[in-house]
C-alpha cells in the first residue's frame, strides 16, 4: 500500500455526515479506520461505482459529459494506484471514501456518486466483486495443483508402495493411486467453490443502507454491467431483500468454511509428503528448492513447505471460526462488527492460495525412489486378505477364512518367516481348502492386477483413472 504524500484538506475530504459538529477522536478514528486493509478492494470499488454511475446516467442524475469525467477521473486514480503514489488517507476510514473523497477533488461530478446508495450495500457489492475474481484465481490454482499429482503419478507408474491404516501397512496400493486420491480430494474443493460462487453472484448494490432508495434505480442494469447474471438464462441477479443484502456475509464464510476444508487436505498430503521424505520411509526425494537445511546439523534436508502448510491450516480453521463467531450474535442490519469479516477474508484467501501453489510446485519437483517404494510393497503380509479371498472363493464363509488367516500369520511370527514362506503342507494343517495355487496369491503384480473394481488400485484401473484425469485436466504424459 502507498503512503500518504500530502495532508488533506478540507476541500478533499467528503463528510460523512453534518450531524456532528466534531470530528472522531483520534483514538477513534485510529481504532475504526480500515484503509489500512480494505484498499484491496479498490478496483472492485471503482468498478462498482463506474457501473452506478452508468446507472444514474439513464435515470437522468448524471450527464453524459459528467459520466465521462467520473470514468475519466477513476482511470487517472487507478493509474496512479497501480504506480504507487497514490496516497491513501486513514483519516478517511476506509477505500469508499478515499476513492469518492479523490475522485470529488478532481471531479465535481463525484459528488453525486454517492446517489442512491450507501457504504453498507457499496462494501457487500465490492466484497462479493473481490471474492469472484479471487475464487476464478483460486480454482486455477487447484488445477495446477491436480496436474503436478497427476503428473507425478505417471512419473510414478508401476510403483508400489504399501497403503496404510492407522499408520501401519495395510494391503498394496499404487504410488499413482495414492497421488490421485489428493486429485479426487480437490476437485472436490474445487466444487464446492464453484457452488459457492454461484450464491455469491447477486448483486447487493441498491440495497441502500437497510432499506434501498425512493430513487428509480436500476439495479438490474448495474448487476448486468457487473456480470451478476444466471449462467443459464443471462438475467441479471439481485438481493430479493434490501436489509439481507447489505448484512449477508454467507458467501464469506462460505468461502473460507471450503477454504479451511481445503486447508486440510492440503494438512493430510503434507503430513504423507513429510513421512515420505524421512530416512525411515525414504520413498520420495524432494527437490533442494523446497527444503531448507540446519543452522546446526549439515546433514539435514528438511521439509519446510509441507511443514509450513500444516501449520497455516490452523490459521485458515482459525480465520472461520473468527468469522463464525463475529457473525454469531449479530442483529439485523449492518453492525460495524462486519468490517471484521476483510481482515479474516483477505488472509484466508492469500494463505490457501500461497500452500496450493507451494504444495504444486513442491510436487513437480519431487522425485519418487521407485526401488525403495516396490521393496516396501514387496511385505508378503501386504496380501494376507487376498490370502482369505482365496478361501472366500472356495465357499468359505469370510469371518471364518479371515480368523483362519490370522492363525497363519500368527504361524509366521512363531515360525520367524515371511508369510510367503509357509508351505502348502503347514497351511493345510490350519486348512484343507488351501491346494498348491495358493502360492500365486504372493505373486504381487498378480494381486494388482486381479484388482478390477472401479475406483480399486488395480493396474488397469489406475491407468484408466490416470487417462481420465489427463484428459479432464489438459495435460499430457510426464514420462520421458
């Protein structure tokens, strides 16, 4: 944010109201000004008013000419804003009236901007403008982040690795498999944006302060200017009730309650990502671009990203739980408790943005150790329930194969051998139906490949799934 370069004078600032004979105090005007966080929004605010501004040039409240100056005026205010020097006045409060309070210095004209509405339905409309530009941004940014798993699930194709329950091997899985469970976890979220974008695409704008305006105000001409229309039909979409409209903060908390649960599926791959990166998995190695070493210990690569993406997840969790909490006890209309809600918005928004980014560029420089990977895999204990659907493909019922399984298994750890290892003649001793086809089960690439179902890790299926997603995503082969 630039810094103020001149004091303002009276002719610059635009009065908020002449019921009082002072101004604030200046603890006050310190404690409640908002400049200082909800400039962000400036070009969402110009944008809003140019379209007001169009809007009260058909109903006659502005001239031709006056509209031209009014645009003319914002484009030098953006320019300069874009440059950095233009100077943002705290005594001001907030980035509607430094905008309005400039545009009027400069413009004559400006002061009837403000005809027909008010800051309570100008600030719904600017966080409504700001929260679609960021969602669009944001959705780009999952979709990058699903390329870089799918991209290295192909990198990856044909490792094994174990799956995990309660943190202990489980039954095998693909490495692909693994990368692409994150890929279904985001479009997901990414989904859920998209709803959510769709409940925060109505305009507010004509709202006034609680009640709207004696004025004919067109307010369907400013939602159609600003692109709030029905994807379906092109009608233009506005608030139904004039005093939801201007207090309404749903689409807020909407957006950060998907970005906390995106939050933590980002927390869940980090935690995978770092177990992965240790001396005692040793499955992946992650590019030196995204650790960092010990002040103390040469020998360390450490995973700072992951890390640092597990930690903010508190942060983002925390952001919706402030908000929810602001919002708790609110009564109709707008309170200025609400000027709470940017600060809490604007760092979910840039920390959910800054992990995706960082987890998807960390991805496309990770590499997988593929015989490390397949020698985990290669646990002959990894097929110990195959071992029972062998029986269950017998005629045996599953409660009673899984219990005789588990006298084998317990057979191995006395015997102090591999489960592989047992003969066919010491497994007929537990049971009869066992026959000499029983050592394909411990064939592994066997066992991935009798994995069929939909949605399984089975050879044919995560290649299937791997196609699908290339294809839904836009990218080509990774493998060279």
């Amino acid at each position: 944010m630039s810094r103020p370069r001149r004091p303002a004078t009276p002719s610059a600032v635009v009065s908020r109201s002449g019921r009082f004979a002072d101004g604030p105090a200046a603890t006050v005007a310190t404690f409640s000004q908002s400049v200082s966080f909800d400039w962000r929004l400036w070009r969402q605010d110009i944008r809003g008013s140019i379209a007001h501004a169009t809007m009260l040039t058909k109903i006659g409240v502005l001239t031709g000419a006056e509209l031209k100056a009014i645009r003319d005026g914002f484009a030098e205010i953006s320019s300069e804003i874009e440059s950095g020097t233009f100077r943002w006045l705290p005594e001001l409060e907030d980035v509607h009236m430094n905008l309005e309070s400039e545009l009027t210095r400069r413009v004559p004209a400006g002061a009837k901007l403000h005809t027909g509405r008010s800051r309570n339905d100008q600030v719904a409309l600017d966080m409504r403008l700001w929260l679609r530009d960021e969602v669009a941004a944001l959705r780009r940014d999952l979709a990058e982040m699903q390329r870089s798993l799918v991209l290295l699930a192909e990198r990856s194709a044909g490792v094994l690795i174990p799956g995990y329950t309660h943190l202990q091997r489980a039954q095998p899985v693909s490495f692909a498999h693994h990368c692409l469970a994150y890929v279904e976890m985001l479009a997901r979220d990414d989904s859920r944006f998209a709803d959510g974008q769709q409940r925060a695409n109505v305009c507010p704008l004509g709202s006034g302060a609680i009640a709207g305006s004696t004025l004919p105000l067109d307010r369907e001409l400013v939602a159609q200017l600003l692109d709030f229309t029905d994807p379906k039909t092109g009608r233009p979409r506005v608030t139904a009730n004039s005093m939801d409209g201007v207090s309404d903060r749903d689409f807020v908390v909407e957006f950060c309650a998907s970005a906390a649960l995106l939050a933590v599926h980002l927390s869940r791959l980090a935690e995978d990502v770092i177990l992965w990166a240790t001396s005692e998995f040793n499955f992946i190695r992650i590019g030196d671009a995204y650790t960092t070493g010990s002040s103390l210990m040469p020998q360390k690569k450490n995973p700072d990203v992951a890390e640092l993406t597990r930690g903010k997840t508190g942060r983002v969790v925390g952001n919706l739980m402030s908000l929810l909490t602001l919002l708790k006890g609110l009564p109709m209309t707008y309170n200025r408790d609400l000027q709470e809600d940017k600060e809490r918005l604007f760092d979910t928004a840039d920390t959910i943005r800054a992990c995706v980014r960082l987890m998807g560029a960390l991805l496309s420089h990770t590499t997988v150790r593929a015989e490390v990977c397949n020698a985990a895999a290669a646990d002959p204990q990894l097929l110990a329930t195959d071992l029972a659907d062998y029986l269950v493909r017998r005629g045996m019922a599953f409660r009673q194969a899984h219990h005789l399984v588990g006298a084998v298994v317990a057979f191995a750890e006395r015997k102090g051998c591999p489960l592989d290892q047992v003969t066919v003649a010491e497994l007929r001793t537990v049971s009869d139906q066992f026959e000499e086809d029983v050592r394909e089960i411990f064939d592994l690439k066997r066992a991935m490949a009798r994995r069929t179902l939909t949605g399984s890790p089975g050879t044919r299926e995560v290649a299937r799934q791997l196609k699908a997603w290339r294809r839904r995503l836009g990218v080509g082969s990774s493998k060279s």
